[in-house]
C-alpha cells in the first residue's frame, strides 16, 4: 500500500511547527509530508519592524526551511487556492501561476493571515502594509527617501510638512513597534540633514480602540503608552482613518495630518 500523504499548508510558526512533530513521531515508512508554502523560508514577522528600521537585515529573520527541515518533507513552492474535500484534493497554485491537483490523505490548514483592509477611501492607493519581508525592506528606503525629499524642499513649504508626516494606523502590537522602530530610525538619521529640523518630524500612532496594546493588558499598555509619548510620538486612541490622500491623511475626528508615509497595520 502507497504510505498515506500528510499535505501541510503554510510555513509559519504552526505550518513548521506541525511538520517538525511528524518528522519526529512518525517513521519515514508510515507517511510522505508535503509542506505548501510559496517562499522558501519562515519568517519571524515580530521582528519586521526591526528590518523596516535598519537594526536587522532581512536574513536575520528568514530562516531557510531546507536548511532547517529534515530531507523528509517535500517543499512545494506554492499556495493553497482551493480544497476538495470530498475528492481529497488540495488546489494549488505554484510560484510559476500553474494550478495543479494535489491529492492528500490528511490535509493541515495553517497559512497564516492577510493585511485586513477596509473600505476607506484612498487606503488602497496610499496606504502602506507590514506583513511581509519585501513590505518592511521597502518601508525602510521610503522613509529615507522622504527624509532625502524633504530636504530638498523649501522649508515651512506644504511639501516638507507631508514628507516629514509620518502616520501607523494599528495599536497593536505591530503598529506600535513600527512606530517605535521608525521613529528611532528617523530620529537617528536626521542628524546627517542639516536642512532638517528634528522638531519638524511628526510620527501619528492612531487606533480606533480605545487602549494601546490591549493583548499586553493594561499595566503594560499604559507603560508603552507612556514610553511613546515621551518620545514624541502622538497617539490618538478611538479614532481612524476616514481617508487617505497623497500628501494628507483625514481621521475620523475631522483632523487633517500631513503625509505621505501612511502604514497600516490594522487587522
């Protein structure tokens, strides 16, 4: 009898998670692991802000999975874009865009999420997401170029003013470490800007809950808060945004901020 096929979707902390208990429990002759991911690593998204911001490189936090994994477990460089259950298939899309049947015997369902977008008008156009390793690399030279930008502008212009408005939309626990991350990064940079004055960069942490970093409670939140506003950051709590244009964000209290750096990572 053919050994039974164990299709693994997602290679994030679950999907390996998964995968490492079977290589360990099960004996090479009792089953073939397949692992459905469409990179070639994991990554360790709690540490993109730190890529976003310079401190690590991207391979610091991606760590390759043939490296990592066993020979035993076959990688197919992919993603999941339907299941049959009845006919025990998974559909897969391959890097290459080809759609291809894959049968299983037991199917692992672990892909992991999506940046949660609304329907606000300019989010799509404007906004900027952090959930992957090329979104955090290329945060990191828009920030810089905007500080390079501003330089060359006038100064007191409306164009400096928005280069230099800086918005993360999400108290979570990724929202708030990009703020943090980031507003390091731009603190420590404006130093080389002689044009530039540090009190003319404005970083915006805005969450419509009513707490900052609820997941941490309150004692921990309140501290972060805390440790934000010293810094300089301006946090607003129950509000969002109601649209996003290329050089202003509106939030939902009516204010205006000027920017062109708009982050989020709400949902």
């Amino acid at each position: 009898m053919a050994r039974p096929r164990i299709v693994v979707v997602g290679a994030g902390f679950a999907g390996v998670a998964c995968v490492r208990r079977l290589e360990r429990t099960l004996t090479p002759g009792e089953a073939e692991i397949l692992l459905v991911t469409p990179f070639s690593y994991q990554l360790y998204l709690p540490l993109l802000p730190q890529v976003a911001s310079g401190v690590l490189t991207p391979q610091s936090v991606a760590v390759s999975l043939r490296r990592s994994r066993r020979h035993r477990t076959r990688i197919v460089p992919g993603g999941a874009v339907g299941v049959d259950t009845r006919a025990k298939v998974c559909v897969i899309r391959k890097i290459t865009g080809e759609l291809v049947d894959q049968p299983y015997d037991h199917l692992v369902l672990a892909p992991g999420s999506v940046t949660r977008t609304f329907d606000i008008p300019g989010l799509a156009e404007h906004g900027r997401g952090m959930k992957t390793l090329a979104e955090a690399a290329h945060l990191r030279d828009h920030v810089i170029a905007q500080l390079d930008l501003a330089d060359a502008a006038a100064p007191g212009s409306p164009e400096r003013a928005s280069r230099l408005g800086f918005v993360v939309v999400g108290g979570g626990y990724a929202g708030t470490e990009t703020a943090a991350s980031l507003e390091r990064l731009t603190t420590n940079a404006v130093s080389r800007y002689p044009r530039l004055d540090r009190r003319e960069i404005t970083w915006h942490l805005v969450d419509v809950a009513p707490k900052l970093m609820p997941e941490l409670g309150d004692r921990l939140g309140l501290a972060a808060l805390d440790v934000l506003r010293r810094r300089g950051i301006q946090v607003s709590l129950g509000v969002s945004v109601a649209k996003a244009g290329p050089e202003d964000v509106t939030l939902t209290d009516g204010r205006v901020l000027p920017c062109r750096t708009l982050i989020w990572t709400a949902g």
